[in-house]
C-alpha cells in the first residue's frame, strides 16, 4: 500500500499541477489598445489625413474586444473617408482631420471620433451591424456636427458598476 500511495502522490503531483489559463484575458480590455490599431491601420490607407489621437492609458471596459472592433472599426473608417472625401465648394485649403479621444468619466469610457469632412446626418454614418454590436456592448451611440465641420460620432461605454446601479 505504501508503494502505491508514494507512486500515487509523485502521480498527482504531476498530473494535478495548476494549469493557469488565461480565460478573461480580454476582460476587462484597454480600450485604448484597440483604438490605436484601427487608427493606425486607417491613417496608413489614408497617408493625407491628419490624426490626433487623445487619451491616456489604463481606460478599460468589460466588453469582448471583437465586439468592440466590429462597434469601432465602421466608425473609425468612416471618419477616415470622409475626411479624406470631397471637402464641399470651400474655396479655402481643404483641412483633412481626424481626430479620436478617449475619455474617461466616473460612470463611462467614451470614444469620440471627429471628422473634418463634409457634415453627415446620423443615418448615413451609423449602419445597421454597428448598432448591433453597440447593443452586444451595451453602448449608446450618438452623432452631432462638428462646430468647424464634419461629424463627430461618440460611443460611450457604461462602466460595469454603473450597469449594475441602473438595473
């Protein structure tokens, strides 16, 4: 008995080993992260668009980071053409700008992106598939014009805390 209890123990010593994995590696997310690389990817394709990207490190959400692509990737392109579009009958220098800020307050992360294009009512730069997904995050979406020109779309995240408070 003896025998097996000392090979059992080596056994289970071995065979028990914690095995750590990260199984919410992605919750709760830099929202930040994600919105660098689709900026990056974005401001690649379109190299006559200026960027101005604000917003400081460590605002994280608890959403899915696929989701939160297939929410802010539409979005960040469409800034990026309209900005890049035909800038209207300015007889002036056309200013291609996009700027994304993300910002934290004490009950939500917002992203805002702003565009120096052309103003576009609300329909025309939120499709069905982003509203989607906003839902899926329990986002809200809106879209204003900018006071120089363009469109600014914000998403605001509710932090998970204040999900909980208003339910």
């Amino acid at each position: 008995m003896t025998l097996h209890a000392g090979r059992d123990a080596h056994r289970s010593s071995i065979d028990v080993e914690p095995r750590i994995l990260p199984l919410v590696a992605a919750r709760p997310n830099s929202l930040r992260t994600v919105v660098d690389a689709l900026v990056g990817r974005q401001s690649a394709a379109h190299a006559a668009v200026r960027v101005g990207l604000d917003g400081g490190e460590g605002h994280e959400i608890d959403a899915d980071p696929a989701v939160v692509r297939d929410l802010l990737e539409p979005l960040v392109a469409a800034a990026f053409a309209n900005a890049a579009g035909p800038t209207g009958t300015s007889d002036g220098p056309s200013l291609r700008e996009v700027d994304v800020a993300v910002v934290a307050t004490t009950d939500a992360v917002e992203v805002e992106i702003a565009d120096s294009g052309p103003d576009q009512p609300g329909t025309a730069r939120i499709p069905q598939d982003v509203r989607d997904a906003a839902a899926r995050c329990g986002a809200e979406l809106t879209v204003s014009p900018c006071a120089t020109g363009g469109t600014a779309v914000t998403v605001r995240f509710p932090r998970r805390g204040a999900r909980r408070q208003a339910a």
